[in-house]
C-alpha cells in the first residue's frame, strides 16, 4: 500500500470514530433509539436475557439522560420472560405504554431491577401470563398495567411502589386478594 492509502485509511478510522463517539453518551449509552437485542456487555450491569429471546424481540427509545425505555416488544414469543436491564448500552428504566400488550403466549414476566416505571397498559391482554415479579426499584405503576390478563394469580411485588394508576389488575379475576392489597390512595387493583 501507498503512503497516501495508508493516511486516507486512517483518516476514515479516525472519523467513524468520532461519528460513534457522537452518538455515545458519557456513560457508553447510546443516545438514539432503535429496534434490537443488544448483545454487548453493559457498562452498568450485566445484560439479563434468556438464551432463547430473538433478535429484534425489543423497540426502544433513548433519552437524553441515557436511560432506556421499553416501547414494544414481539408478539410471538412465548414462555417466560426476563426482561433485559439494558438496551443500547442504556439501563432500562421503564416499561413504556402498551410495550407488552398483546403477547398473549407469555407465561410469566421477571421485570429487571433498573426498572422504575411500568406504564400504562404495559402488559395489557397478555392471556396466558400467569405470574409477573415487580423489583423493589419499581416506584410507579400506571394505569390499566395487567388489564385482561385472565390467567394472572401471583403477582410479586414490593412495598417501594408508591404511585398507582387507575384499576392495575381489572380483569384479573384469578388473582388472589391478598395479591390486590398494595396500598394506594386510587381504587388501584379493583374496579365493581
């Protein structure tokens, strides 16, 4: 190779580099949202995710801040779920509205502990899924998160939930009254 090959070379490395470190945020987050399953190792926790979870299983978006929210997911999977605690080299820090809706074929959902926010109707319709465990990290629940989840009858969660939306387990006939008891200032597990 020529001399001047060699430095156009370098000159495109050097560039690429710069464009990625553009998009990267101080903490090694990418700042834009995207479809897919990162496979690379988090600068804040290891990944969490089953061996058998597809490529392209999340939508995501980003914000400014480098924190991940979950805004869909696919509708073909089916079983158990541990759902990832990084996107992008960014924690997911909330489930976003409507994210799991739909799957009817999951079985249970293991939420991560970066997770403080499961939005409205997260895990609406889900037909099949029978237990969901809520980390100690999770402050807010909104509104309608189980609605039409039939076959729910263990949900684990913790007292660090302190903001609840509107009817959280409404046609969720299976699960216990112990399970509804969290407390909230809102009819949050009922509605006659």
């Amino acid at each position: 190779m020529g001399l001047e090959m060699i430095t156009a070379i370098k000159t495109r490395t050097v560039i690429v580099a710069a464009m990625v470190g553009l998009l990267l945020s101080t903490s090694g987050c990418a700042l834009f949202g995207r479809k897919g399953v990162d496979a690379a190792v988090s600068v804040h926790r290891p990944l969490v995710r089953p061996s058998a979870l597809p490529i392209d299983a999340y939508t995501y978006s980003t914000n400014a801040t480098g924190q991940a929210t979950i805004t869909g997911f696919n509708n073909n999977y089916t079983g158990a779920l541990f759902i990832t605690n990084t996107l992008g080299w960014c924690p997911v820090t909330s489930i976003g509205l409507g994210a799991f809706s739909g799957c009817h074929s999951l079985t249970s959902v293991t939420i991560p502990d970066s997770v403080t926010n499961i939005g409205d109707t997260a895990f609406g319709y889900c037909n099949r899924l029978t237990n969901v465990t809520i980390p100690r990290s999770v402050t807010r629940i909104g509104n309608y998160p189980f609605l039409g989840c039939f076959s729910l009858t263990d949900v684990r969660n913790p007292n660090s939930v302190t903001n609840i939306g509107t009817s959280s387990f409404q046609a969720s006939p299976n699960l216990p009254a112990s399970k509804r008891a969290l407390a909230s200032p809102r009819r949050a597990f009922f509605s006659d």
